[in-house]
C-alpha cells in the first residue's frame, strides 16, 4: 500500500520528553513536534485534563517504542 513512500508506522520516539508519544506522531506524520505538543496542552487545558490525559497515557502503553 504506502511501502514506496517511505511509511514505517506510528511508533512511541525514544527521544521524546514524557513518553514521546508527540515526537512519534510528528515524525510519523511528518509534522513538526513543536506544534503537536501545543495542540497536546491546548486541548489538555481546555477539556479539564481528564480526557487528554487518559488518551495521552492509553496511547503511550498501546503505541510499541521506536525500533
């Protein structure tokens, strides 16, 4: 399907600052970490940090670590 493009998966980064869970969707999607992070702590205060922070973790266990 995307073997050609380069696509090697979403994976957690081992460089990241928490659990790289923002780097990994970055370099994944090839965006920059700067801005997924902001939008990460936007969205983290405006819902009560609850919901952002339930995803944020659950993503961290599911997604494997970077090979």
């Amino acid at each position: 399907m995307t073997q050609g493009m380069g696509y090697r998966g979403v994976y957690r980064s081992r460089r990241g600052m928490i659990f790289g869970v923002c780097r990994g969707l970055a370099e994944a999607f090839d965006l920059s970490t700067f801005w997924i992070r902001v939008a990460v702590i936007v969205t983290f205060v405006m819902t009560g940090f609850v919901p952002v922070g339930v995803i944020y973790l659950a993503a961290a266990l599911i997604m494997k670590p970077e090979p």
